[in-house]
C-alpha cells in the first residue's frame, strides 16, 4: 500500500514513514509515479455525485420551504404540491426559522452514524479494501436520499425526512465515503504530488458546482422534481462505478479476484494485515484496535493539533449550508436567484485549485526543494487566515456585492483541507494511513454534527436580533477560525536531516 514519501527524514514513532528510510533507490524510482486510473474514477464519481447534489440544492430547500410555508399559512398538513404560496411571502421569520431547525436537525442526526461507525469502517476498509466501503456508503446515501423524496411526494409529517439519517448506517454517510477517497489518493500518489492530485480532485467538484446550479434554477422554474430526480440518477451511476474502481489496497487485493490497480509498494504490507485483528467480527478485537490506533494518532502533537483543526474547520464551513437561506432571507432574493451565488463561489474556487494554487504549490516546493512538509504547513497557515477574514466579510455585509466579496477572499482559504491533509499524511506511517485519514473523517463527523443545531440556532438567532445579526453563523465561524489560526501557528516541524547532520528528526 502507497503513499510513498520523497524525504529524507528519519523518524522516531511508528507513525512516522518507515518504509522510505528502509526502500532501495530502485524502490524509490517506482513509488515516485502517480497511478491514474483510481485517481481517475474517485474523480469520475465525486463529480457525478456533485453534479447531482448541486443541481438539487436550491429546488430541494425551495420544496420543503414551500411545505413549512403552506403549513404554515393553511394550517394544513405536509403536501407534495410545488410552492403553491408565492416565494415572497415564505420569508416570514417563523417560517425561515421552522426551515433552519429542520436542516440543522437532519445534519445532526445525517451525522451520527459516521460518528459512531467512521473508524471501524476505515479498519474495515484496510482489510477488505477501498472499494467495498465506498460502495457501501454510496448505496447509504442513496437509499437516505429516496426516502426524503418520499416524504415529500406522499405528503408524510415533514420531520418525518430525519429517519433518513438510519440509512446511513450502511456506509457511515458521505464524510466515510470522502475519508476512503483520500485513501484512495493517497494510495496511488508519492508525497511531492499528492497536494495537487488532492487540488485537482476537488476542482472535479467545484467544476460540478459551476455548472449545475444555473441548471438546477433554469429546472426548477419548471418543475422542482426534475432536478431531484436527477439527483437519483448520478447517485445510482455512482455506486455502479463505485463497484467497478480499481482496488488500491494491496493487502486486499491479494485476497481478491477482479480487475484491480497494483500499485508498487516499498514497504512490507504484511505489516498491515499483523496490525489489524484477525477477527474483525469480534467486538472486543476491534475496539481494541480502535484504542490502539487513537492511542498512536493523538499522542503525536502535530497529528493532534492539525486533526483538530479539521473538527474546528469542519463545523465553521457547515455554515455555509445556509448561505442560500441566509442570502434569500437578508437580501430578499428568490432562492433561485441565489443559487447563482453557488456559482460563484465555484468559479472563484475553480480559479485557486487549478491555476492559483498549483502554481503556488510548484513555486513554495521549489523554494521548500526538499521540505514538502514545511511547504504544506506554511500555506495551512495563509488559508486559514484568508477563511477567517472571508467569514467576518459575510457575517458583517450589509450589501450583496460585498458579501459576495467575502466569498471571494473565503475561497483563497479553499486549499486548506489539501495543504493540511497532505501535511498530516507525510507525518504517517502507510500502514496507518487508512485509520487517520478515519480519525480526520471523524473529526469532521463530529463538526459536522455539532454545527447543524448549534448554527441553526445561531441563525434562529440572529433573525430574532434582526440587523447585522442576521449573519450571527458566520461572525461565529469568523471566531472560531480565528482560533484556529493559531493553532495551526502553534505547530512546529523540526529541521530535516540535511540540516542537522546525522540527527534523528521527529515530530516538534
């Protein structure tokens, strides 16, 4: 199993790369290659499944607005009739109020299964491999998105969407399926590459959230099931590609028939299958392996700090789940209007992951030449500041256009999840690759699923203070991400060993 990293470093953990310390130069030259075809299906799929959720956003929130809305004015029961009450009078604050408490809700309840299951499906991943897990959270996710469809078609109580969320049992939910992805990445690229592979992944989706918002608002003007039904159709296209990505976990695919990706590996991976527990339906084996490996993970401080910079980042960025509602309520535009802003945002971000910050990624390794770490962590540092600054702009606006420059400067912040997820995997040993990058995925389960009541609260809120308080989530994302900032200063990466002779260089 990959990654592979280009260092000269000699480390002084477990966690810490072995593998390149021990490899041959020929070893070396094998490992220095990115192995497209996996790299090329997660990218294949993460668009298909963001092409589908970007083009349901804005009809999706503009349904069940309209529902509360009719609720709310007839005193009615739920009804799968589409806006039958003029857009314009569901600005009313307990209607904006009742809609706010059902998002931050589902994403509460949406988040408890990849809080709870997270981990063991990231060992489960590294036994039985990449494929199988994301498959399965791909199937989760799609049974759970039918069954708000159903809700509303059948006109069942509206919190009746929240038993969606037992779905995601199966799979862990969609932060389970993004953790094995990164697996994925990480399995086929060496550590001097991987930040831009990790940019060019998630310019895949931004190019989804260009295009499909405008797509969505043009469909939804007709009919508000279209574009939901669309939805269904990538998400079913991708669990077939799912199924049939090449496996990137060489432990599994030795135990496997079937079309699969070999990718060269320097270390010894029998190590992997000794590290996990031979009966992974014991319970007690795989809690044990679970203490074990948050054990190794969070005794390191620079692991610790940055895997807590995810849960904070995590739970400041879900405030962005109601920039539509946010943008719709203050500014008094139609949801699919809005949605354009989506747009916006994307098109600005497409900018930075494939034109401004590969650039600058090739220009700070060159200057970094044979310190990919310290390059990775300066930049963190740069993005997070640029993302607090963009959330004070958005909380404070009293103007449209200047809130859409606050998303402007946000999203020079974009690249922080790559820089930072890059940075924390060339802190650790392959063999653990699997388990942290779950760790990271449950730090953001848990940002995730504190921000949805907690945000929904604070923009319940900030309606009732009314003014400049109506963007009370983002002056609190504002602060939070402050405080990050200096975390994320506070971490210190010691001299590589070129600089220190013979030295032994571990973890600050």
């Amino acid at each position: 199993m990959m990654p592979h990293h280009e260092t000269t470093e000699q480390p002084q953990h477990p966690l810490v790369n072995q593998s390149i310390a021990d490899s041959s130069p020929d070893q070396h030259n094998d490992v220095s290659t990115v192995y497209w075809r996996p790299a090329i299906f997660c990218t294949l799929i993460y668009l298909l499944m963001g092409i589908g959720y970007f083009i349901s956003a804005a009809p999706q929130l503009r349904l069940l607005e309209s529902i509360i809305c009719q609720q709310y004015y007839e005193g009615s029961e739920s009804s799968a009739s589409e806006a039958g009450i003029p857009e314009h009078l569901c600005k009313e604050g307990p209607v904006q109020a009742a809609l706010a408490q059902l998002l931050g809700w589902q994403s509460f309840f949406d988040n408890i299964p990849g809080l709870l299951l997270t981990l063991p499906y990231g060992i489960l991943a590294d036994k039985y491999g990449r494929r199988l897990i994301m498959t399965l959270s791909f199937v989760g996710q799609f049974v759970g998105m039918s069954w708000v469809l159903i809700v509303c078609w059948l006109g069942l109580p509206i919190r009746a969407m929240w038993l969606s969320s037992l779905f995601l049992i199966v799979g862990g939910g969609s932060n389970v399926a993004a953790s094995v992805s990164m697996m994925v990445i990480t399995d086929s690229t060496p550590e001097g590459k991987r930040s831009q592979i990790f940019m060019y992944f998630n310019a895949a989706v931004i190019i989804a959230e260009i295009i499909s918002p405008p797509v969505g608002s043009l469909l939804m003007k007709q009919s508000l099931w279209v574009p939901l039904l669309l939805n269904s159709i990538c998400g079913a296209i991708s669990i077939i590609l799912s199924w049939y990505m090449p496996e990137t976990n060489e432990h599994a695919a030795r135990h496997q028939e079937g079309d699969y990706t070999k990718i060269p590996s320097s270390g010894d991976n029998e190590e992997l299958s000794g590290s996990l527990p031979e009966d992974l339906g014991s319970i007690m084996a795989l809690a044990h392996s679970l203490k074990d490996s948050m054990r190794i993970i969070f005794t390191q401080k620079n692991i610790a700090l940055i895997a807590l910079s995810f849960l904070i980042s995590t739970f400041a960025r879900d405030s962005m789940a109601f920039l539509l509602q946010y943008i719709s309520n203050r500014y008094s535009w139609p949801i699919a209007k809005t949605s354009w802003l989506l747009s916006f945002r994307a098109a600005a971000q497409l900018v930075q992951f494939m034109l401004v910050l590969p650039w600058i990624d090739r220009k700070m390794l060159k200057r970094f030449e044979r310190q990919p770490r310290k390059k990775d962590l300066y930049l963190a540092r740069i993005s997070i500041v640029a993302i607090t600054i963009g959330f004070a702009i958005v909380g404070i606006a009293p103007v449209v256009g200047l809130s859409m420059f606050g998303i402007a400067i946000y999203t020079i912040g974009s690249g922080f999840g790559t820089f930072a997820r890059s940075l924390i995997s060339s802190l650790t040993e392959p063999t653990m690759i699997g388990t942290l990058y779950s760790a990271l995925a449950l730090m953001d389960t848990l940002g995730s699923l504190l921000a949805g009541p907690v945000m929904s609260w604070a923009f319940r809120w900030g309606m009732n203070l009314g003014g400049a308080w109506l963007g009370m989530p983002y002056l609190i994302s504002a602060a939070l991400c402050g405080a990050m900032t200096t975390i994320i200063f506070l971490i210190r990466l010691e001299r590589p060993e070129s600089e220190v002779g013979n030295t032994d260089v571990g973890l600050a």
